[in-house]
C-alpha cells in the first residue's frame, strides 16, 4: 500500500503549483499598487483582503515545492513596484480588475484541483477556490451597491420548449440564420468583458513602459483587443442586444511607471493566453458558422500576439523557465 501522504508531487501538481506563484505574485504586486492609490474605502477593504488571502497561498505553495526539494520561482515582488507614481487607474476600474481577475483565479484553482491527486494539495486548492468565491460574491456585490455591474443581456421566456426544425439554425452567413442561442451568449459576453479589460490595461501600460518595443507589442495588443470587441459586439447589435460598456475612461494620462515593464509585458502575455480557453470554450457551444469563424479568427490572432509576447520576453530575458521533464539523451551523454 502506497502512503498518500508521502506521495510526490507529479509534473502537472509541480506545473499548477508554479503557475498559481508566478501568476499569484504577478496580481498581487497589481494590487498592492491600487490599494495604495484607491480613497474608497470599501473598495480598498476588499484589495487589503485580496492581499492577505493570497499571502496565505503563496506561503503554502513554498511549503509545497520546499518540502519536494523544487526551487521556488522568481515570480514578482517588490523590484517590479515602483511606489509613490501618479494614479494610473480610477476606484472603479481597480474594482472591475480585481472582479476579473478573481474569474480568473477560480478558473485556475478548479483547473489546478482537477489535476491534483494528494489529499494536502486537493484540501489546499479547496481553500483557495473558497476564498475565490468569497472575493466574486464580494466584488460582484459591491458592483451592484455601486451600479456599475453590467449584467448579460435579458430573455423574454419562451411559452413552451422547442426543438430545432431547420438546418438553417447553424446558418449565420448565408440564408437569413437566426438570432443568437443564451448558450453562444455566455460565451460572447464572457470573451467581451476580458477583451475590454485586457484593451484597457494595454492602453494604460502602454502610456508608462519604458521600452519602446514593449509599447510597439501594447499598441498592437490594443488594436487587437479592440478589433476581437468589434467582432463580438457587432453579433451581440445584429440581434439588438447590450455591449458591455468599455473602461478607457478610467484610466488616467499619468506617464509614471507604477510597475516594471517585465510585469506589464508579463501580464498581457498571461491575458491572452487566458483568452484562448475562453474563445475555445465559446468555439465548442457556437453553433452558428459566423461565430464559429469569429471565434476562429480571433484565436488566430491571439497565436500571433503570443508568439510576439514570447520572442519580446526571451529578448529580454523575462521568461522565467518552467520546470521541464528530464532530457535522457542529455542526461545519457553525461557518463
């Protein structure tokens, strides 16, 4: 019999576990920067939470890799913020970025849980997914308190249920189609809000960078972003629904830097790379060809802009390595 709690750790437990630091200590070098500029204190009690939530994690993902002999990763810390710069975001947009993110935090921990097998590891991503649900309830409350929190377009109930009666349902380029599904409208309006979150941040990060050639990737990524926000809105007007509104006006024209530009360049890479789920999961429910094209089109996009992301930071010798399987042939040639 094996003892579950001397089981090692396996190559995708070591994977999550490096990705939940890298893109933990990312977020929270953000937020400790937006505690530090937001007046209102309701939205800065949930950031000081937000803080210490993932102080917590983190001190356990050390414990974690320590306790199975893996170097902790770099991630970011306090060389990546730069204290005392102008204000780069409003109140309101710092409150729209932690509800974003905080979707993205309990994407991962489901995700991270659903490739774990020890009982510490399954019991610690519990704990994170509830304190990811705790914070979405929150800031998804203080949205509504404040009337700021776009809610996906309303259906009028049908009397009865129906089944489809005609091949033209898939049809949304040729013959008159139809209107869109609520199952292909999640997906649209899921894709909408990171599109509108990752312009904005492209925008505001491309005002402070330092590097010219990261601001030449964040001016792409804007138009990008914007074009896929186009894309998907003019779908959601043809059937006369609500666009989530954008946030560009919440971001200020400061010009001082409040992070590194490693972080910022880091973090649009992880935005991108977080879309390609999202787009895939709104590719697997459209059952229409115009949004199945969309969809593909749009994750084309995102394949070229990584692909830039990730030639800019090995440029700059920003990527930090995840752990890698063992070369046998190299290991082979050391005798």
């Amino acid at each position: 019999m094996v003892d579950k709690n001397e089981l090692k750790l396996t190559s995708s437990e070591i994977g999550t576990l490096w990705g939940e630091y890298v893109n933990g200590t990312m977020t929270d070098v953000v937020n400790r920067y937006m505690v530090s500029i937001i007046e209102d204190e309701a939205i800065k009690a949930l950031f000081e939470e937000a803080l210490k939530m993932f102080g917590r994690q983190k001190q356990q993902i050390v414990t974690f890799m320590e306790n199975d002999g893996f170097p902790v990763p770099i991630g970011f810390n306090e060389s990546d913020l730069f204290n005392g710069k102008a204000r780069l975001f409003t109140d309101i947009f710092c409150l729209n970025y932690l509800h974003i993110m905080t979707l993205h935090g309990l994407l991962g921990h489901t995700s991270a849980l659903s490739v774990s097998v020890r009982k510490d590891l399954r019991d610690f991503y519990d704990s994170c997914d509830n304190d990811a649900k705790k914070m979405y309830h929150q800031t998804i409350e203080l949205l509504l308190e404040k009337g700021i929190f776009q809610r996906d377009p309303l259906f009028y109930p049908a009397k009865n249920p129906e089944f489809v009666s005609s091949k033209d349902f898939k049809d949304g380029i040729f013959g008159k189609g139809r209107t869109l599904a609520a199952t292909e409208i999640i997906g649209i309006s899921f894709n909408l809000k990171k599109s509108i979150m990752a312009k904005c941040l492209s925008i505001a990060f491309s005002q402070v960078t330092q590097s010219k050639e990261v601001r030449k990737f964040l001016t792409d990524s804007e138009k990008t972003a914007d074009g896929q926000i186009k894309a998907f809105a003019k779908i959601l007007q043809a059937d006369n629904l609500p666009v989530p509104k954008s946030w560009e006006t919440e971001v200020t024209t400061s010009k001082e830097s409040p992070f590194s530009d490693k972080l910022m360049l880091y973090h649009m890479g992880f935005l991108f790379q977080a879309a390609q789920n999202y787009h895939g999961a709104g590719l697997a429910a459209a059952m229409r060809t115009d949004l199945v094209a969309t969809y593909e089109s749009t994750i084309l996009q995102n394949l070229m802009v990584t692909k830039n992301w990730f030639d800019l930071m090995v440029q700059n010798k920003w990527l930090e390595q995840q752990p890698l399987a063992p070369n046998r042939t190299e290991i082979a040639k050391e005798k």
